[in-house]
C-alpha cells in the first residue's frame, strides 16, 4: 500500500518501531497517515498526538548506550505497548473523521441527485462539483458517494454540451478507480463505461436540449439511471446535447396569471403612496439587465431617504421577470443565516429543522445555478454581515445601506432626498388639500427628506394643522414632532432612526457621536476637518463625548474615522469641504440634548469657531476663509452678551458682510447685536460702541444715511469718552461719520469733520496706514464735491500711489481710490486718461469682486460716464442698461447708486435725443430722489435740472 501511495518505509526501521526499539519520527508516522486515507495537512490531530507522545517519551528516556556488541539497549516493553495504545486511538480518531466526511458526502450527493431528477441541471452540477471538489482537497478514500459525485458531474458535462470535459472527467475517474479498486471492481467497470458513452453517444437522441424547466422530461429521456453501489444512482445512457441558453436577463414569466406575483414571494404589500424616483429605479432596471457584475447592486444613502421604499417598489414594478423574490431584513447580521435558510424551506430544498448552515448552503448552491430570482438585503450595517451569503450565479441581488464600502461586491447606486417637484406630489398624495405653494414652502423646509415629509403629510392630515403652524412647531420642537405623524410605510418615526442611530453610534464610537453633536449645534453646511482638531486647546469640561473629541484632535486619521462611523450610521455626510448633518438631523439631535449638555457642547462649539476665525475682514485674503465660516457663526447664538471672544467674532463676521457687498445681512446681525448687547452691557460697553459702528456702516451703504448719522452722533461722544479722541477705533468712526456727512450733501461738514481725522490719523498710525489713506481719500473726495478738482487730483494721485505700495493693485481700498481719480480726471476734462484708468478698474473689480458687487456697480458707472464723454454714445448705453438692471436687482430701485446710474443713463439718452425714454426715466428718478435723499439734496437739485434740460429740448 506504500508502494501503491508513492511512499516506502525502510525496513530496519518500520522493525524497530514494531518492537519498540525505537519512537518513531514524525516523517515516520506522516507516510502511516496518508496510508489511512487522510491529507495531514487538512487533518492535524496526528501532529499534535505525536507532540504529546514525543515529549512524554523523551523527558522518561533511558540513557541509549551500546552493548558490548554495538547494539542499542532495548526499551522497557511497557513503552511499546503505550505506543500502540495511541497510535490504536488516533487510527479510530481518524477512521470516524473520515466517516463523518463521507456522511456529508452522501447528503450532499442527494441533493444533487433532487435537482437533477427536476432538471435543475446547474444547480445539480454546482453541487456535484463541491463534493468531488471536496474528495480532492482532503485526498479521501473511494467511497460510493464521492465515486457518485464525480459521475454526476460527468453527466452534467456531457447533459450540456461540454463534451470534451466529460471525456476528461471520465477518463479520470476510470483511472482512479482502476489503480484503488482494480480493473474488475463494478465502479471500475462503471467508469470505463461512462467514458465509452461519453464518447459515442447514442445518435437516436443527439441533438437533444436539456434546459432546467420543461427539459426535465428531455432529461429523463436522455439520462437514465440503474443502481449503483451504495444504491447510487449510475448512469447508463449518456447522449449529446445542444448548449442550455442559460438566459441572464430578465424574460417574461412561465406560466403565471398577468400581473400576478412570483410563487416564492415574503415582501410587503406595494406602498400606494410612492411617488417618483423613477431615475433610480430606470437605473437600477439598466444594470441589472447588463448582466456581470452589476448583478449585485446597492442603494445608499442616510436614513429616511427611502431606500428601503424604493427597493420594495422595484421588486413589484418588476415581479412579473422573476420566479422567486425574497426580503431578507439585514439589520442584525447574526439573523440573516436564519432567513436565507427559512428561503431553503420554503422551495423545499430541506425539511423544517435543518441546520442554518447546511440549509443556507443548500439555498447558495440552488439559486446559484439558475436565474430569474432578485433577493434583497435590507438596511445592511457592513459588508462582511452581507457578502458571506451571496450566492454568486446570474440571479439579482438589490442591498439597501445607509453605510459605505459595498465597492467591492455591488455597483453603487447614491439615494439622496427627493426633487423639489416629487416632493410636492408626495405631500399632495398625503393631503390632496394642500396648495402647490405650501407643499412647495413645506417641502423647502423639509428638505425634501421622504420620511420626513410622509409623517408631516400624515400629521398634517390628521390633526389639521395648518402649514404655518406646523413649520412654527418644526423650529421650537423638531425631535417631539418628528416623532408624530403617520410614517406610511416606513417602520419608525424620523425622530426613531435618528435616536437609534444615535445609540449605535454611541457604543461605536464616542468621538463620532462627539463630532455629531458639536455639529448640530452649528449651521447645516460643512464643518472644515481642522476646525475639529482645534478643540484640543479647547477645555472639554465634564462632556465625556467632547473630552473624547478632544483627546484624540491632534490624531487626524482617528478623527477622519470617527466621522466615517458618523456617516456609516446615517447621521452625516461627508465631502473634501469636511463634514455635516442635514438640518432635520440637527434638529433632532439637539432636541434629544439635555439642556446642560446642549450648553456644554454649544460652549464649545463657539469655542470652535473663535480658534479658527480667518482674520482680518478687510483682507480679501481672508474671504475665503470668511464665507464657511458665517452660518456657522449665525447658527450658535452670536447675540449672547457673555462671550467676550464670541463678540468680536461676531463683530468681523458683520464687517465682512458688509465688505462683501451684502450690507443687508450685515445690517440684520448688528441690529440683534446691538440691541441685546445694549440690554446687558450698557450703552458704553466698547462691544457695543463696535457693534453701533458696524450698524452705521451697514446704513450708510444700504444707503439709509439719516438713519446712520443718528448713530454716528449718539456713539462718537461715547467713543471720546471711553476710548479717547485719538484711539484709532474713535478715529475709524468719525471717518464713517464724514463720509456719511457727504453722501448726505453736507459737503463742508464732511470735508472739515475727516480733514481733522486725517491729521489724527497721520500722527497716530503714520503716513502709510491703510485707514490713514482711507481718510486721505475721502478727503480728496470732499474737495471734489465742493468743486476743488485740483486739490483733489493732488490728494487722489498721491493716495493712490501708496495704497498700490502698501495694499496692492487689487484692493478694494486701492480700486475705490482709482475710481475717485478717475473722476477728477473727467471733471478736469482729461477724458483720455480717464478711460484708461477706468478700463482698468472695471476689468478689477470684475476679477476681485464679480459682477453683482457694488463696487463694481459704481465702477460700471463711472465708466460709461467717461464713454458718453467721449462720444461713445451707443456703448455706454449697452452698459448702463446693463448695470441698471443689475444694480436695481442687488441694491433695489431706490438704492442712491441705482438712482445716480439711472441719472446716467438718462444723459446719455438725451444725447442720443431718446427724448421720451430720457423724461420717462428721469421724472421717475426725481420722484425716488426726492423720497429717499431729499428735496434739498445736491443730487436731487441735480436730477431736477437735468429733467428741465431735458423738457426744454423737447
């Protein structure tokens, strides 16, 4: 038998083991253990019984030493006969291990043997293999079940049309049988039988097609079987046959009632109510009929989006292209082994009872050899809970998640919330009642978040509630009324999934449920990665979950983690501009904060933003920095008086609205600003003073200029009073305070007002300080207007020049200067020289600012001035239309600047003697001139005479 297994013993030492004259080696005992049928490297327990021995051996070993004769010492007998003992064990050990593979060969075999006898060709093949598979890999015995496998996947070969594999299994298998059992054994016979089959079949049935429904009957036609040993069945006929079709994609059901449902069916009835997603459902449809490795497809998205929804309406839009459909409710992984086994149950393919293992198997291996069936994984937490029970094979496979990294085994289908015109049909399917503009305001605030909007449609109808009413009840109690509402079809609240959410990622990960909750409390966009790791110089108090965040904030690739746990649980997103929660999310989420906590972490949320504030707001070097961080700003209550370093982040955040041009949000947070600040600090407080500074600005370019001069009067005796008249913030207001004071028309009081500012500027700050130049250039502008042009050109040009020294050619502050220069050069005459100027500060400011921007609106007119100067009648027209709409659309028609564009634009009208456009245009600008800046007001007077000329060429 050695011999016959390719190993030889030597004699002297196969004698001496025998007689116990010698333990044997372990080389020794590996050929006696491949001689008992078994791959040592499958089957270890042979090394550790050799261990065992071998040590108990050696620690009581006689000294060996040679007789007189040169012969070793024999050992004590009681040796030899322990040695047999053990090696009498771990034959019977491995004797039943071989038994129990041979069991489980014959019931795999049987199973087999059932899908073939129903023509379930694949599938019956697919089990064959793995046992024959399974022979090879543990080197077995020849037994009756293996020796039946591997004939049945003869059959399959040849039953299919792959002729010169079976000839090649066949002759295997004869030659296998030949050298283990001899030439005239029944299997040998057998083996050498299918191969004569295998290659002349029987030419009365060639041509025949076995398939995996009604060609069962062919099947039994052209494979018969005889009994075999064991009671196997054996095969005697063997006859050719054209390929199976083996269809991939969906085809119209067998033998089924239009419009009924697959016989294997456990989903939940069809949702009446679903509404759209007809682009994900067209692209799931596409995918899975391309076949490959499309087969497996995932939905993914947060909670509540409706993935689940949208899967069980796929499967019922398209039931009539499969035989079986199964719902496997993936939530908790350890469950889904039961539910693909109750599937093996339910097609009969094991009795009630079996084992998970075995029956899951079963259902693996059957649906993995045939098509037309879609299994769906619902509300996947991992991969790894998912991937494992797969069956593989041309069948489809539809995973919903709310978590990432299904890469690897599915093609990735994205679910975000609904478009705007879905989400109104969804709302009117709730509340037939409700009107397209309050189904539109409502789905806005929603978010166009399905489950949210299904339980506001169900609340909405339910306790007749109106719009209005229930958008004031989602702003003071979102958690409470998230929770309220009919869901439809969905199984929880959308308050539900977000706390379950929430206590998952509670015991995954506290540094994510930490960055979670420092998010709701800041605005719905992105929060910047590194603003979180900030919060390491930021004390975290008694908050275990921001103590967590702040112990691991220097660790970047543990805090990115930590926000992929927040996003694999739904609650976040993330993008390359960092992380953030939907705001129905937040809302939920600080709802659920016990009030000390919800302060804590709103502690440190602005905390957070103080430690990244950009700078600066002056500096167009910091805007970008500036525009993520406002809402978030807005978002933690910037109004409480508390926070010293809160309040001046507050304050920069509304310059730099301003400096961006939108004065009417600047002015809305000062006002709150100021007024709650003026309640608890006093009138005096120096944030306050900054506050009503910022205010009047915010006025005086929105153009409220008697509005802001009240504060300018009230707030600089205060600032002499508490700072002192030569501090630079005192300076900085009685500069606003001039140019108000000109804008105003009060020309002589402005120039005298900043020409004492100035000269407190130039001893204070020095000659080149950017707000000593800003005086500098607002003066030349109040000589200006009083008509000293060249004084004015002196002081522009010199200004001019340091600010392109100490600020640079694209400032904002060095582009205002220009356009003031360019001004006096136009009412010197030099037309020439001011085009060029201009030209250049209009290209600028469209670079810097972009077109919308008021200083770019104001260059734009200063330009077609030059150009209507120069005769250029009909370009300066194109643009001042141009701008007149644009500054009536950001500024409004009354704004002072869309009025002195319209006063433009009507002089260049008249010249092109569009006598009735001129008077039209100009009367309504008196009109707005006289409302808004008054009757006595220089560019009232101005727009006046300029009617009159107008009416008097007419």
């Amino acid at each position: 038998m050695a011999l016959g297994k390719g190993h030889s013993l030597p004699r002297t030492t196969l004698g001496e083991v025998l007689r116990g004259r010698r333990f044997p080696s372990k080389a020794f005992l590996l050929t006696f253990v491949e001689l008992c049928g078994a791959e040592p490297d499958e089957i270890r327990v042979w090394e550790s019984t050799w261990n065992r021995l071998a040590v108990r051996y050696k620690v009581g070993e006689p000294a060996q030493r040679p007789d007189g004769t040169g012969r070793m010492v024999p050992y004590d007998g009681r040796r030899a006969a322990e040695l047999e003992q053990q090696v009498t064990e771990l034959r019977e050990r491995l004797r039943q291990q071989g038994l129990a593979v041979e069991r489980a060969a014959r019931a795999w075999t049987s199973v087999g043997d059932a899908l073939r006898g129903e023509g379930h060709w694949s599938s019956a093949g697919v089990v064959y293999g793995a046992v024959a598979d399974l022979q090879r890999a543990l080197s077995a015995r020849h037994a009756p079940a293996f020796f039946r496998a591997r004939c049945g996947v003869i059959e399959v070969l040849a039953a299919r049309g792959r002729y010169e594999e079976a000839e090649a299994a066949a002759r295997r298998l004869a030659e296998d049988c030949a050298t283990s059992l001899g030439a005239d054994h029944p299997d040998t016979v057998t083996a050498q039988q299918m191969l004569t089959l295998v290659r002349n079949p029987s030419p009365a049935l060639a041509g025949a097609t076995v398939t995996e429904s009604a060609g069962a009957e062919a099947a039994g036609a052209a494979v018969t079987g005889a009994t075999g040993p064991g009671g196997a069945a054996a095969p005697v006929v063997v006859v050719r046959s054209a390929a199976v079709p083996g269809p991939r994609g969906p085809r119209p059901a067998r033998e089924r009632v239009a419009g009924g449902l697959p016989t294997i069916w456990n989903l939940e009835p069809r949702n009446p109510e679903f509404t759209g997603r007809d682009t994900i459902l067209g692209r799931l449809r596409e995918r899975f009929g391309q076949g490959g490795a499309s087969v497996v497809q995932a939905l993914r998205g947060p909670g509540g989006v409706g993935k689940t929804q949208i899967a069980v309406e796929y499967a019922h839009r398209h039931a009539d292209e499969y035989d079986l459909v199964w719902w496997v409710a993936s939530e908790d992984s350890s469950l889904v082994g039961e539910q693909i086994a109750a599937l093996a149950v339910q097609l009969e393919l094991v009795e009630r009872g079996t084992d998970t293992v075995t029956a899951a198997a079963v259902t693996k291996a059957f649906l993995r050899g045939r098509d037309r069936w879609l299994l769906i994984f619902d509300n996947a937490e991992e991969r790894a809970g998912v991937s494992e029970w797969l069956p593989g094979g041309p069948g489809h496979v539809l995973i919903t998640s709310r978590a990432g990294g299904w890469e690897r085994i599915a093609a990735i289908t994205p679910v975000d919330v609904m478009a705007a015109a879905e989400s109104v049909a969804l709302l009117q399917t709730h509340c037939p009642d409700l009107r397209r503009e309050e189904a539109e305001s409502l789905a806005g605030e929603l978010d166009f978040l399905p489950l949210a909007l299904c339980q506001a449609g169900g609340f909405l109808s339910e306790t007749a509630t109106g719009v209005g009413d229930y958008l004031a009840l989602l702003q003071a109690h979102p958690a409470a009324l998230l929770s309220e509402g009919d869901a439809g079809d969905y199984p929880r609240s959308l308050a539900a999934v977000i706390g379950l959410s929430l206590d998952q990622l509670a015991q995954a990960d506290p540094v994510g449920l930490a960055t979670v909750r420092v998010c709701a409390l800041l605005a719905p966009e992105s929060v910047p990665v590194r603003w979180l790791m900030s919060v390491e110089d930021i004390a975290a108090g008694d908050d275990e979950p921001i103590a967590a965040l702040a112990e691991v904030a220097a660790d970047e690739m543990r805090l990115r983690r930590a926000i992929g746990t927040a996003v694999r649980f739904g609650l976040a997103k993330s993008n390359r501009d960092g992380v953030r929660l939907h705001r129905l999310v937040q809302g939920v989420v600080r709802d659920l904060l016990p009030e000390p906590a919800r302060a804590r972490v709103r502690r440190h949320a602005r905390a957070l933003l103080v430690a990244n504030a950009p700078g600066d707001p002056e500096d167009p070097a910091t805007w970008t920095a500036w525009a993520p961080m406002v809402p978030h700003v807005l978002a933690v209550e910037p109004t409480t008086p508390t926070d010293l370093h809160l309040r001046i982040l507050a304050c920069d955040t509304s310059w730099y609205l301003i400096e961006r041009g939108d004065a009417d949000a600047g002015a809305r947070l000062t006002r709150a600003l100021r007024a709650s600040w003026l309640r608890h600090l006093g009138a005096d407080d120096v944030h306050v003073l900054w506050a009503t500074r910022c205010l009047a600005r915010a006025l005086r370019e929105q153009g409220h200029y008697e509005e802001a001069r009240r504060l300018y009067d009230d707030a600089l005796p205060r600032y002499h009073r508490v700072l002192g008249g030569g501090h630079p913030d005192t300076l900085r207001l009685a500069h606003g305070s001039a140019i108000n004071l000109r804008l105003l028309g009060q020309y002589a009081a402005a120039r005298a007002l900043q020409a004492e500012t100035l000269r407190s500027y130039r001893n204070v700050l020095g000659e080149d300080h950017p707000h000593t130049l800003h005086s500098a250039n607002h003066l030349a502008a109040d000589l200006s207007a009083l008509g000293h042009y060249d004084e004015a050109r002196r002081l522009h040009e010199d200004t001019l020049v340091r600010y392109r020294r100490v600020l640079g050619d694209d400032h904002p502050d060095t582009l205002r200067s220009a356009n003031h220069l360019a001004a006096d050069l136009v009412a010197l005459g030099e037309y020439a020289k001011a085009r060029v100027l201009d030209e250049d500060t209009l290209a600028r400011c469209r670079r810097v600012f972009g077109e919308d921007h008021p200083h770019t609106l104001r260059a734009a007119t200063s330009y077609t001035t030059i150009l209507r100067k120069l005769g250029m009648l009909q370009q300066a027209l194109a643009l001042q239309e141009e701008t007149l709409t644009r500054s009536r659309r950001v500024l409004g028609a009354d704004h002072p600047q869309s009025l002195r564009t319209a006063r433009a634009l009507c002089e260049t009208l008249h010249h092109l003697h569009l006598l009735d456009r001129a008077r039209e245009l100009q009367e309504d600008t008196v009109r707005r001139c006289r409302r808004v800046l008054g009757a006595d007001h220089p560019e009232t007077r101005g727009a006046e005479d300029q009617l009159r000329k107008i009416g008097e060429q007419r």
